[in-house]
C-alpha cells in the first residue's frame, strides 16, 4: 500500500492562482508531525520562499506569552491566541515574495488551517464561548471574501497521536510539556474533518509521518516537483 496519497477531485479545488503570486504550499500537520523538518528539506532551492510558524511571535506580544498561555490554560486563553495567529499567519501568507525570483511560497500551516481546524476544535471542546467562535469565523469570511488567501497545494504529514506525543516530550519544547496527549487526538480528529470537507478548496498530497523522517524525505524527494508546482529550481 502507497504511503503518499493524493486528492484531486476537481469538484473541491475550487481556486486557481493568479499570475501575479507566486504557488502557495502549506506544509500541515500534528504538533511534532515534522512540519518545520519538511520545510527545511526545501532549503537548496533558492525559488522556494519558506516561512516556519513564527513562534517568537506568540511568545512575545508586547512581553506576553500567548503560547505558554495557551497550552496552561486553554479555556481562558483559546480566544486571543487564535486571534493573533490568524493575523500573523495572513501576514505570511499574503505578503509579496521577497525577491522577484521566489515562483513558490511555502509556510508552516494556513489561515484556513486556522478556521477550518483549530477554532473548529476550540468550538468542539468548549474552549471557546459561542460569541467568540462567531467573532473568528466572521473574521475569517471577511479575509476570504477581501483578500487573496487561496492555496494551491496542502502536504498533510499524517501522523498518529500517540507517536508525535512521544516526539514531543523528547525534543522537550517547555511550552508543550502541558499538552495531553487527548489534545493532540483532538487535533487530529480536527485535520481529519477538515481535509475530508469540501472547505479544503485545493488539492492535497498525504504522507505518512509515522515513519522515519528519512523516509518522510525520500518522499519529498520524489514527490519535489508536484510540491513545487512545476516550479522545480535550484
């Protein structure tokens, strides 16, 4: 059986990209799924803009630590952390490529990740109030209807709670020695409904993020020039 699959029912890839912007591919996954090790794996083509979650960003706004909030208390603290990553992953996500030679945009998650995904969770579980929900999704229907936020590829590292549970507590990051590992079958279960709902919108290439990352890499490596969207340069 394949470990690589791939999703490309017309009827859901309902956006094209325009000319002028370069090929969005958002790298998603588990926490410890090796997003950050994909992106990196991009590093030798010099056409690939790359943008890792900006975790400095939530551990210091204005000398507060959303992140570290967040994972103490997820009921008191869902609402801003969610609000601010929105806002900062449409900054990366929106903003023009760095050089006029950049022909493919890649970052560490999505704005639609974001919606589709996490708040869909917080809604689930109670970490957020009816009104704050409504706040975030109508915050995301405005971006949607006014900006270009289209993607055009998704690499989902699909991967077991349990097995990136023991990622986690191995590389040791202090604000995640507070997640469960029921949280992170949470957000599985989330990715899950997320990329089997007609909201995806693009296509979408599955790996199996199980195994080993040098596997995953052999992966990468055969699978360079779907990723890259034809734009395969050095």
């Amino acid at each position: 059986m394949s470990n690589v699959k791939t999703i490309t029912n017309a009827a859901r890839i309902v956006s094209s990209k325009p000319k002028t912007r370069p090929f969005r591919v958002s790298i998603e996954g588990n926490i410890g799924s090796g997003k950050s090790t994909c992106i990196n794996f991009f590093d030798k083509f010099h056409n690939v803009e790359k943008h890792t979650e900006p975790l400095h960003e939530w551990r210091n706004v204005n000398g507060h630590n959303l992140l570290g909030n967040l994972y103490t208390d997820l009921h008191k603290w869902t609402f801003s952390f969610q609000h601010y990553v929105h806002l900062t992953r449409l900054k990366i996500q929106t903003s023009p490529p760095s050089n006029p030679n950049i022909t493919v945009k890649m970052f560490e998650r999505s704005v639609q990740n974001s919606r589709f995904c996490f708040v869909e969770n917080a809604k689930t579980h109670k970490f957020l109030h009816e009104a704050e929900y409504e706040v975030l999704t109508s915050w995301y229907e405005y971006v949607e209807k006014n900006l270009d936020i289209g993607l055009d590829l998704i690499v989902y590292l699909k991967t077991s709670p349990q097995v990136v549970w023991e990622r986690m507590m191995k590389r040791g990051r202090a604000e995640e020695s507070e997640v469960p590992l029921e949280y992170l079958q949470q957000v599985h279960d989330a990715y899950e409904n997320w990329l089997n709902s007609p909201d995806v919108g693009c296509e979408i290439l599955t790996i199996d993020a199980d195994r080993s990352l040098d596997i995953v890499k052999e992966d990468l490596q055969r699978y360079t020039y779907k990723i890259l969207g034809g734009n395969h340069t050095n």
